[in-house]
C-alpha cells in the first residue's frame, strides 16, 4: 500500500472507531429513559420549568438518564395526567391541583386568598409544607417537586374597574379560585388552561382568572385587553411520578432528583415571578392593554367575601384527617418568612 493508501486506510479506521463510539455513547445515553408529560403548551411555565429539569437532571447524571418531554397534551391531557402517571402511560407528569376538587384535601389549601405576593414564595411554602407532612394524598406517587404560579388577576374582554362591573361576568377559572369569583359576584367556569383559548374565541367565557404569565405565553392580551390587579390565590401544581419507575432507578438518580426538588420549586418560582413583569411589558406594548387598579373599598370586599372559602376548606380537610389550623399556622409562617426575604 503506498502512503495515500495507509492514510486513507487509516482515516476509514479512525471513522469507524468515531461512529461505534458515538452509538456506544448513544446507547448509554438510554440506558434510562423517562416520559415526562405535560399538559399546557410548550411555551408556557409548566413547560419551560419540565424543559428545564430535563437539562438538569441529564447533565447532572451525565446522559445516563434520557427525559423525553411532551408538552401541550401530546401525551396525557390536564385531566388524565393523574391516572396516566399511575397506571405508567407516562413515568412522570405535571398536575395542576386546582383541577382535581377534593382529590387533595391538603394541598390545596395553597388555593386560597392566603396573601402570598409572589409565585416563588408560594412555590417554597408548599414544597416545605409537602416535605413536613408527606401526604397521604400522594401515597400513591414520587413527587419530583412542586410550584405555584403567581397570584391571580382578572383579564377579561371589557374593562373591569369595579366589582360591580363583575357581576355575571363569565369568566374561566379552576378549583377553589372559581369559588372565590362566585364569591364577588362572577360567573366562574371551571376548565384546565389548556381548554381555556376555545372557551375564550366562542365567547363562553369573557375573561379569565389567573396570572399574567398566559397574556404572552398563550397570547391571551389580544383577546383580554383590560387587566385587573387583585393579586388573589396562586394556583399549586406537584409534578409526579410512577412509583414503579421510581424504584426501578439506581440510588445516585434517586439522589439527583431529591436534590433538585426544592432548588426545582425556586427555579420555577423565579421564572414565573420574572415572567409576570415580561409578559406584562410585552402585551402592553403590542396590544396596549390596559391595567386597572381595583378600588380600595372593593379590595377590603374580595378579602371579606373569601373568608368563609377558607372555613369551608377547613371543614373538607378537618374531613380528611388533616389538621387543618395547623396547616394554616404553618403556610402563614412560611408565607411571612418567604415574603419578607424577597
Ligand atoms: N392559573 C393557573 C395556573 C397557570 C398559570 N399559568 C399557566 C400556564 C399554563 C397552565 C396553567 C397555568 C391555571 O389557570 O391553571
């Protein structure tokens, strides 16, 4: 063989050692390999935080674990993440507690008009409340992590300066926060958010009761020109897994995932409560929304008529065997240390 002949030779050889071990490396890539489903669509904070766990955890396990993700109900819809998860149609899936009533007598008590002011400080208050009790309401789950969005407002078709200019209004909503709308004198309509841009072109619904990330990220500023500040409940989400999957990953996985879940909670927190401002700063200069301050006087009324939403929570956990002052004692707690460490 003359010398082009051996270089040539040996550069075939040096391809083929390239391509056995990328599908080597390929194949240790799936050694694990993990569905992880989502509801809302894929620029939303659901999604962006999933994309952002996927990163974390296949870089922190060095590609031994493969996260397929598949938003915007590709693989399991907002109302069968639940039984998806548990009968393994996915291994792990992003469920909105607001839209299962009664199914978490404790969780959900992150529903209610408890003042929180940001999305972070209630996704670290209920991930430390998750941690003390560990409760039964999941015994059937791992759960990854968990996060709340921020405090809910109004973005509704017509403007809404009062809570006069509520009254019947249909508006979307879910779980709890739909009571407290039917507590001011609107009209609630319960449906996932994923159901919410067909509810809101056919006109059954005029508006929508949830936070500000959704008038960018579902672009719901064009159709809701008019934006009410009344910083209510924040909406609790937990993302599960199969518990059979589960316990079928080694122990350093294991381990990478509890370290991720509250720094995972953070994350989201702090996503969500920056993308509030973006967002808002985004649909006004595209569409010119308009942001109203509610009155005062009204302020005080949504705080008086919520109240007993809280009594009847307490009576469905109390129910449930949950001890449920204790739980608000806590979540109070938190809320405090959370809120002023801002
Ligand atoms: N407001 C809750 C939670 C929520 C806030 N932003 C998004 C985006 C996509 C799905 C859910 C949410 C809700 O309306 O479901």
């Amino acid at each position: 063989m003359n010398k082009a002949g051996r270089v040539s030779g040996l550069f075939a050889f040096l391809m083929m050692f390239a391509i056995l071990f990328c599908s080597v490396s390929q194949l240790q890539a799936a050694e694990i390999s993990l569905s992880y489903a989502n509801f809302p669509p894929a620029k939303t904070f659901p999604c962006v935080q999933m994309e952002r766990w996927k990163q974390e955890v296949e870089k922190r396990t060095s590609g031994k674990v493969q996260v397929q993700t598949y938003p915007g109900s590709t693989l399991l819809g907002a109302k069968n993440t639940l039984r998806g998860v548990m009968q393994g149609q996915a291994d792990i899936g992003c469920v909105s507690i607001a839209y299962h009533p009664g199914v978490f007598p404790l969780s959900s008590v992150f529903e209610l008009p408890l003042g929180f002011t940001t999305s972070t400080s209630a996704s670290l208050a209920l991930w430390d409340l998750f941690q003390k009790h560990q409760p039964k309401e999941f015994k059937k789950f791992k759960v990854l992590t968990m996060f709340a969005s921020a405090p809910s407002n109004l973005m509704t078709k017509t403007p809404v300066r009062s809570l006069s200019d509520l009254k019947g209004v249909e508006l979307r909503a879910s779980g709890i926060l739909s009571k407290i709308l039917d507590s001011i004198g609107a009209t609630p309509v319960s449906m996932p958010m994923s159901a919410t841009p067909e509810a809101l072109q056919k006109g059954v619904v005029k508006g929508l009761f949830s936070s500000f990330d959704v008038l960018k990220d579902m672009n719901f500023a064009e159709i809701c020109r008019y934006e009410t500040v009344t910083n209510t409940a924040v909406y609790p989400f937990a993302i599960i897994m199969n518990k059979s999957s589960w316990e079928a990953l080694p122990d350093d996985v294991k381990k990478v995932m509890n370290d991720l879940g509250r720094e995972q909670a953070e994350w989201t927190g702090q996503y969500m409560d920056q993308h509030v401002k973006d967002s808002l700063a985004w649909s006004k200069e595209k569409y010119d929304i308009e942001l109203i301050t509610m009155p005062e006087a009204d302020m005080q009324t949504i705080k008086e008529k919520t109240m007993p939403l809280i009594n009847d929570w307490k009576t469905k956990a109390v129910d449930s065997g949950v001890d449920a002052d204790a739980v608000l004692a806590e979540v109070e707690t938190s809320r405090v240390k959370y809120d002023s460490a801002k």
